[in-house]
C-alpha cells in the first residue's frame, strides 16, 4: 500500500505529538536516542521495537553502541516522513522506559 509523505504542517503538528522525538531534515526523518542500564537493556529493548517493527511492516534505521540506542524513522517508500513513522515511534515511547 502507498503511503504519502507528511507536508510541513502535519509534521509540525505530529511532532508537537512526541515531544523525545526531533525532526532531521537532511534525513528527512525523526530521531531519538536512548540510554539503558547496560548493553543486555538496550538490546532487549532494539528486540521488542523489532517486534513491533514486523508487526507494523515498518523498520528503524538504528545504531547501538553499548547501553545507547539511537533510533532514526523515515519512510523510504515515501521519502520522507509519514504516518507510519508517527505511529511506530508512539509505540516505541510507549515501551520505553521512562527517565
Ligand atoms: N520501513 N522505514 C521503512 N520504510 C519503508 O518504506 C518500508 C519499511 N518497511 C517495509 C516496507 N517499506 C515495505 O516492504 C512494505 O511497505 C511493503
């Protein structure tokens, strides 16, 4: 299914949705970082969002390092941000722990 790009108005008002989340325009996606306890966290943490991600059909381009996860969400089918990067990163707040 096609899924279109935000324009700047509804990803200004989504992004007032998830105040963790920052917009990148370069990779025209959204970013977030998280820090965990330690690497066994983080990575439990990187194999529920996978859970998440198949359920969704809808995938984060990540990096861990350690106990940090940084987490970036765009949709290569759109080239740009979309719904389903709004809806995945609302799961994954939902998951993550709070500070
Ligand atoms: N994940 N982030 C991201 N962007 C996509 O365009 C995308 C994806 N996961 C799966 C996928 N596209 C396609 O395989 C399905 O939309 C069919």
């Amino acid at each position: 299914m096609q899924v279109s790009r935000l324009d700047e108005a509804d990803r200004n008002a989504v992004l007032e949705q998830l105040p963790l989340w920052s917009y990148d325009a370069d990779a025209k996606g959204i970013r977030r970082t998280l820090r965990f306890a330690d690497f066994a966290e983080a990575f439990g943490f990187m194999a529920r969002v996978a859970i998440l991600a198949e359920k969704a059909d809808h995938h984060p381009e990540w990096f861990n390092v350690y106990n940090r996860v940084e987490i970036l969400l765009t949709t290569h089918d759109a080239g740009g941000l979309s719904r389903r990067d709004v809806d995945l990163a609302a799961a994954i707040d939902a998951i993550a722990p709070t500070a």
